[in-house]
C-alpha cells in the first residue's frame, strides 16, 4: 500500500484501511506521529488546487476538514 504524507506531522507515513463495521468509512493512520483520521467516501469531491477528484473530508477527534490526497492542500 503506498502511503500518503501526512496531514499532522507532514512525513510519507499516512497508510489506510476500511472499517469493517462501518460501511463507507476509511480510517487513515500515521505510523510516525500516530494521528488518526476518519473519511467518509462520499464526501470526496474536485480539488478547487489542482482539479483532481481527490478532494475528501477528514474527522478526527477534534475537528473536521477538507484534505486532497494528490496536492496535499489542506482546507479548514
């Protein structure tokens, strides 16, 4: 699985994986910094940045925001 860099500690070490329980949700994970984050599929939508359809909402237990996981453009 190829990784992603990471929304908190911005290190290639943000990895993924389906919640079995809950259907349409990917719980994103940092191996380093051990932030975690939930996405629900069906928020994803265009990057206004860079146009891709890659633009999707990420939780975590504090707040919710808006990440592109092709430009890495975080939007609060």
């Amino acid at each position: 699985m190829a990784t992603q860099i990471c929304p908190h500690c911005k290190e290639n070490s943000f990895t993924w994986h389906i919640d079995d329980e809950e259907s349409g949700i990917t719980v994103w994970g940092c191996y380093l910094c051990h932030y975690t984050a939930e996405e629900d599929e069906n928020d994803e939508c265009i990057c206004d940045h860079c146009g891709h359809q890659a633009k999707t909402k990420l939780k975590d237990q504090d707040k919710e925001y808006w990440w592109c996981f092709i430009c890495k453009e975080i939007i609060k």
